[in-house]
C-alpha cells in the first residue's frame, strides 16, 4: 500500500506518520519526489483500512493498494522519474547518455586511446572491465585493481566518470573512487552483493541476468534501493533464446515495460545484447527509438587483437559515425545526448 503525501507535508508530521505504521509492525519505504512524496507500507495490509486513513490524514493526498511484489521501484510508489546524477550530468528525462569503452582494461596505451577517442566523439561516460566474468578460467580475467587504477588515471585525463563491474562483496573498498558500479548479467541475483552495493551511495548499472524475467530484475534493483541506495541504472543487454545468430536476444521490448513499470532509468547494451558489430549501431538507434534513456557500448582500438568480446566492439571511427547518427535523432526528440 502507499500513500501519496500533499506537496507541503512538513517533515516531522511525515515522520510522525511513518513511525506510527513501524509502531504497528509495518516496514516503510519513504519515496521522495520532487513535488509528490510517497510512504510506502511493507506488510500484510490487508487490515488496513486505506479510505480511513487518506480521510484522517491531513498529510496524505491518495492511497493505492500496489500489488506487484517489488515497491520502491515502482512507477506506482514513485510517479516522476528517477534522474540518476554523475558529476553535472544526469541519467534520465531529457538525456541519452552514451557510455563507451573496452571490454576490458588492456593496459595504458590502449585505455587511454579509446578514451580520448569516445570523449571526443560525444560520450558521457567511460566503461572498462577490470574484473571479468569469462565463462573459461583460462580466458584473460582482467587487470583487476591494475585495471581500475588506470580507469582512474584515464578520468583523471578526460574527465569522463567511469563505470566498471564489480564481481563480488569483498571488492566493495576498491570501487569506492569508481564513479558508477556495474554488476553483470551473472550476477543480477547474487543477493548479498545487491545488498552491498545498495550501502555505497554510488550509482549503479544493473544488469539483466541471461536469463532473468523483467520482475527477477525489477526484484533485484529493489534489493538495492530498500538497502537505502535510490541511484540503480537498469541495463538491457540481451537474454538467452534459442536464437543462434545473435550471441543473445536483445529484448527492446524491456526498455518500454521497465519504464511503464518503474521509475528507474534504462540504458541499453547493444554490444552484449546482439554480440555482433554491424548490428551494433542499428539496435543502438532503436534503443533510442524505444525510448532507452541510454546505451552502454564496447569499443576498442583495434578490436580484432581485443583481449575480450572484439567480435562485438566498434573501432573509434565506427563509434564516431554511430555518435553523429545519435545526435541527429536525439535533436530531434529535443534530447540532450
Ligand atoms: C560487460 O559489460 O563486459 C559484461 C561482462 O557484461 P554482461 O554482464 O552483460 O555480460
Ligand atoms: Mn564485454
């Protein structure tokens, strides 16, 4: 059940209300909106008598019983949209963020190149594996804490944030200087770490599991957001089909049903999602088509000696000639790209 609080609530009657439903032995999600604020009731509220109380209280506007097990991510919870910030830019209403990067840090020259290379081409963000998940254990692995170290060095030179995959709890202290975390695909629903990245206040880039429905991961971006972090960036990138001519299936059809459905901004891959470099670019302008607040692109200097996923990354000047067909078509929806 929430409950949509009048534009003037002052706080301490909000408090005051919401103390009295954990009294009663509710949870609460407090869902703050630029005009609108929202308590949300976790429990068995079939008891409650939901006219009574908006009637009573003169700080609740309406109330709505919200029937979908995830709630904090809920569209219903929180009408406006999430605008995820990162340094003066945000993710959201009236952008198109592009992201772009490796795969993997490979090493100084090359990071440094393709950085230099996306930020002149228009990207707002660069990506860099350091940890990888490879399905062999004998497949490059990443430079690891190398790896973010010159992601860093890399910022530092260009001033694009950065965003890198973090693949377990006990790195949380590595990621600390990393602008935004990503989990993967493999690990959208490894719980203790969604619980740990929804403690570190930093943006994060959730991944669609290969093979996850759109509740499992509106699920798991709820485990962050009710572990106190409200920044969760929701990132299609392909799922597991019997489709084999394309690495996955990128499912666009999420982007549309995730922002129905949530107030989280969406971003797509379509670097994983089709693993195939021509079709990169086309899916990338149907993602923006779709409505996608966003995409995460893999590119490389010279992606046939790629450490990882070369058969699926754009070289600079590929990028640069998607980046140029993006503006056109973001101008014309009055995007800022
Ligand atoms: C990646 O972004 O390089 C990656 C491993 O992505 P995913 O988790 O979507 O496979
Ligand atoms: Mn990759």
């Amino acid at each position: 059940m929430v409950f949509i609080l009048t534009p003037d609530a002052p706080e301490a009657r909000v408090s005051e209300f919401i103390k009295a439903w954990e009294d009663r032995g509710f949870s609460t999600i407090l869902s703050k909106g630029t005009v609108h604020s929202a308590v949300c009731l976790i429990g068995d509220t079939k008891e409650v008598d939901l006219d009574h109380v908006v009637e009573t209280t003169d700080i609740v506007s309406y109330g709505k019983r919200v029937t979908e097990p995830y709630k904090a991510v809920n569209r219903t919870v929180h009408p406006e949209d999430t605008i995820v910030k990162i340094g003066d830019w945000s993710i959201g209403q009236g952008t198109f963020t592009v992201i772009a990067g490796p795969c993997s840090v490979e090493g100084k020259e090359q990071l440094l190149d393709v950085a230099r290379a996306v930020k002149a081409s228009g990207a707002r963000l660069l990506r860099g594996g350091a940890f990888k998940p490879r399905t062999s254990p004998y497949a490059f692995q990443g430079m690891k804490e190398e790896g973010l170290a010159l992601l860093k060095m890399a910022r530092a030179e260009t001033g694009l944030p950065v965003v890198s995959e973090i693949m377990n709890q006990t790195q949380a202290e590595l990621f600390e200087d990393i602008d935004v975390v990503q989990i993967g695909a493999r690990n959208m629903q490894n719980f203790d770490l969604l619980k740990v990245v929804g403690q570190m206040k930093k943006p994060v880039l959730l991944k669609r599991g290969l093979s996850s429905t759109l509740e499992e991961l509106m699920m798991s971006a709820e485990y962050i957001m009710s572990s106190g972090n409200p920044n969760v960036i929701l990132c299609e990138r392909g799922i597991r089909t019997f489709e084999t001519a394309t690495r996955n299936t990128l499912d666009l059809s999420a982007v549309v049903v995730l922002k129905q459905k949530t107030h989280l901004p969406v971003v797509v891959d379509p670097s994983h999602g089709t693993g195939i470099r021509s079709l990169v670019a086309p899916m990338s302008k149907a993602a923006l088509a779709v409505g996608a607040d966003g995409l995460i692109v893999e590119v490389h200097n010279d992606p046939a000696k790629a450490l990882s996923d070369g058969a699926q990354s754009l070289d600079p000047g590929q990028f640069d000639g998607l980046m140029g067909e993006l503006r056109a078509r973001a101008a014309i929806e009055q995007r800022r790209i």
